[in-house]
C-alpha cells in the first residue's frame, strides 16, 4: 500500500507545477495533500482486494481447473457475509470520522491559531481578473497577492461578475466567489515564496488567462512592497473604478495608491435585492 501511494507522489511529483496540490507551502495546504492521501488508502482498502480476487477467482476457476470445487446450491455463508456486510460497514465508518474531523479541521471560515494578527484582504473577482485590496494599508493590487510569511492572512471574497472560485493550491483550497455575496478564506505560508492562483470556475472567454502572483514575503520585503504600492500614480475610487471592472484579458500587475473607503462593501451592496430593484445595477449575465 505504500508503495502505490508512493508512486502516485512520485509521479505527480515529475511536474509540480501541474499538481501543486502535491507540494504544500502552508498547513492547510499540507492538510488537504494529507486529506487526499487518506482518501486514496481507505480507497485502494476496497480496490485492490476487489481486483485480488477477481485475478484470483478468474484462476481458480478457470475451465482447465481439476481441483476447484463447484457447489452452486447452498443457503448461507457465514464467511461471505462477513466479507459483504462487515468489511464495507468498517469503511463507511472509517470515511464518516475522516469526514467530520476534516470537515471541521479545514473550515475556511475558521481562523487559524496564531500569536500574530491575521492580515486582512479584500478579494473582488471581475472579467477577467482579480482585485486585491487591503484595508489597513489603504491600497489595492490587480492580480497579485502579497503578504509576509508565517502571518495568517484572512481573505473576504466576493465577485463582480459571474460565479469564480479563488484557488491558490500551493497555499489553501478553493472557495466560490458570488456577486452580491461575500465568503472567507484562511491562508498561511510557511516560508518566503512565489505561487500561483487562479480561477477554478469557468467564467467566460478569459478565463483561461485569469492566473493571479501570490507572493509569501519577509515582513520587511513586504513593508517595502506596500511603500512601492503607496507611489502608485492612480487611486482607486467611484470614478477609475469602473474602467477597471470593465471586461479586459491578460491584465498586468497594477497599484493603487488608494482606494474609497467602503468601496469592497458597495460592490457587494449594489447586487442586493433592494439595489437592483431600484435600478442601481444589473446582476452579470450568465455565460
């Protein structure tokens, strides 16, 4: 059993890269990779038995057999009972414990034991990018997320577009990002490094570019990343905002030096039923 799981990690392991969700740079991330390992025992626990006795069964009782016993008719087996009844029922309850205690363990609402603060980021999803604005240092990113290592990072997520899904595999699993809806998402890094997050959820034409720079930093690197963020020219208020929610591909790496108090909270309110009702906004059309 180990040496198949083994050799899946070896083999996924040939491109990391296309399955980062085998190489984690944070706990949650490890948890998860944990969380699929588990999975795929208590998987292979039915699977190669399965495939044991029916190389076994299909030899024994080949046509050329003299020794194999053939009795058809019989009432019960205690033995096959046993197999059929008791072996699944240890699995499902093997699977129900794993569920909950992972269930409970990687909640992305749950906020992650640290004697340091959570650094708090605003995520907004839009055709096809992504926003990143940080409250407390007053300034806004497009696609690139920075944030010191070993700091736990608290992200609210919200869209305003159609449905997303925020994925960063290296460093945390997946969420929805919904218009007119806000969801969270807790994410640790464990050392310095750069990572790459993406769209999940088909969006639209531009999806297939719609990859975010997820940069783990020292905390000075990242006092000087938010200073060269603060020269930005443009801030980001009522009036450059829509050129930004405007559709765009391919968009580069961009600050602002600023950004509208509440503007995060007025992107989620003009999707409520009051403020469409009233004509203030037009939910996204589906795709």
């Amino acid at each position: 059993m180990t040496a198949i799981v083994g050799a899946v990690l070896v083999a996924g392991a040939c491109d990391l890269r296309r399955s980062a969700v085998l190489d984690p740079k944070g706990p949650i991330a490890l948890a998860e990779r944990d969380l699929l390992i588990d999975a795929f025992i208590v998987m292979m626990l039915v699977v190669v038995p399965v495939i044991l006795l029916t190389l076994f069964f299909a030899w024994r009782y080949r046509a050329s057999s003299t020794t194999a016993a053939y009795t058809p008719k019989w009432a019960e087996s205690v033995r096959i009972d046993t197999v059929v009844w008791v072996i699944p029922a240890l699995i499902v309850v093997a699977v129900a414990v794993l569920v909950w205690r992972s269930t409970h363990k990687l909640d992305p609402y749950r906020p992650l034991a640290s004697s340091v603060a959570p650094l708090e980021v605003q995520v907004v999803a839009q055709d096809w990018k992504w926003l990143f604005i940080y409250p407390e240092q007053g300034i806004a990113v497009v696609n690139q997320l920075a944030f010191p290592s070993g700091r736990p990072v608290s992200l609210k997520i919200t869209s305003d577009t159609v449905m997303n899904s925020f994925y960063v595999p290296q460093l945390a699993g997946q969420i929805y990002a919904m218009a007119g809806m806000q969801t969270k998402l807790q994410l640790l890094a464990d050392a310095p490094g750069t990572f790459v997050g993406r769209n999940s959820q088909y969006s639209g034409g531009g999806f297939s570019d719609q990859h975010f720079e997820v940069i783990a930093q020292t905390p000075a690197d990242f006092d000087a990343w938010v200073a060269k963020a603060k020269q930005a020219p443009v801030k980001l208020d009522a009036t450059t905002y829509p050129a930004l929610a405007a559709k765009s591909r391919r968009n580069p790496i961009a600050y602002y030096s600023a950004v509208e108090p509440g503007l995060y909270d007025s992107i989620i309110a003009k999707f409520t039923h009051g403020n469409h009702a009233s004509g203030a906004a037009t939910p996204p059309a589906r795709r």
